[in-house]
C-alpha cells in the first residue's frame, strides 16, 4: 500500500496521542446556567501528575437576538471553589471580548469601499459620463 493511499483512507495521517500531555475531564453543573470543567494532569499510567497545574474553564448559553451563544471562558483558579467563586467574571471577561470582536467585525465591515466599476454591472458599471468606472464626487 503505497503512502498516498494511506492518506486517502486516513486524512489525519499520523496524528498520535501526546502522552505527555493529559488531563482527566471532570464537569460540574449548576443544572440552570453554569458548567464548569475541571482539567486534572494525569501521568501516562493515569496516575495524578503534580508537576503541571489543573486547569479550569467555564461554559455558560446567552440568549441573544439570534438564538443561543455559547460562552466558554478559562477560570485562572486553585481548586473547584475558587472556579465556581472566578465564573461570574470570566464569563464576563468572555463576553466582553466576543462583544469587541463583534464591534471589530463591524467596524471593518463599514470600512470597506465599494468603487463603481469593480461590482457585476456589465460596461464597467460606472454612471454615464463618469469616466468608466471612476468614482467622481
């Protein structure tokens, strides 16, 4: 079986488990609006590994005007009570950032510049007598 073969039948190609890298995934749930997942570092044999920190984020649904937004959010914290007490504001810290990416999108969305001529208007789309094309103001 040749190497393009291969690939064909396995687009991932030679994607392995990094065993120096895993985490146990605990999830913890307020059953109304919070969900918050535990990242517990494990050695490769599943045993706790000391040496790297447990990670914490949180996940919450917005309502909005175009349905649920899902909001994850990393909540720097020590231990499950110190996540549940940081949730409210990284979540904030989260939606205040989705909000200014939304503003940036805008913004250059606004920003774009549309020139007679360069559109689907057949003869260079340009107003008679306006220099084919050439935006004269």
């Amino acid at each position: 079986m040749s190497s393009g073969m291969a690939n064909e039948q396995n687009p991932f190609g030679d994607v392995k488990v990094d065993r120096t890298n895993l985490y146990r995934e605990e999830s913890f749930t307020d059953l109304k609006v919070a969900t918050i997942r535990r990242l517990s570092p494990i050695k490769e044999d599943g045993t706790p590994d000391d040496a790297r920190p447990t990670l914490f984020t949180g996940e919450t649904t917005l309502m909005s005007d175009r349905g649920q937004l899902p909001i994850q959010a990393p909540i720097e914290a020590k231990d499950l009570h110190e996540a549940m007490d940081k949730f409210p504001e990284a979540v904030q810290v989260a939606v205040e950032r989705l909000v200014e990416q939304a503003r940036e999108m805008q913004r250059q969305q606004m920003s774009r510049i549309v020139v007679p001529g360069q559109g689907g208007m057949p003869g260079g789309g340009g107003l008679p007598g306006a220099g084919g094309g050439k935006l004269i103001l």
